[in-house]
C-alpha cells in the first residue's frame, strides 16, 4: 500500500489531519526505510508537519507556552 492511500484510509478517524499524516509518514519510512513518493506537498516532510502541529496546539491552547 502506498502512502497516499494509507493516509486517504484513516479519513475515518477522529484526529486531525496533520497528525495523522506525521503517524502515516512516520510508518511509512520505518516499514519503508524511505520517504514517500506522495503529491501532496504536505505530507513531504516529519518538521513541516511537526510545526504546523506546534501552531495548531498554540491556538488551542491561546498562545500559552508550557513551562
């Protein structure tokens, strides 16, 4: 299975999509031991999905940083 359709069937499951593209990718290359050929620009890369991750949690949480 490649990468684009794992991701395509987690679409079920209630976490938002950036973190289940960085499980998806993150299994991917272990099984793999290599990226992904994917379109999806978004899904390239372990820190682009990581910081969005990062700024969605600031806005939930109202721009507080933990201690």
């Amino acid at each position: 299975m490649g990468y684009d359709t794992a991701l395509q069937t987690c679409t079920d499951d209630d976490l938002p999509l950036d973190f289940r593209r960085l499980i998806v990718l993150s299994s991917y290359i272990e099984f793999t031991g290599t990226r992904p050929e994917t379109g999806e620009p978004a899904s390239q890369n372990h820190m682009t999905i990581l910081r969005r991750i990062a700024d969605q949690a600031k806005l939930l949480l109202g721009g507080r940083r933990s201690v």
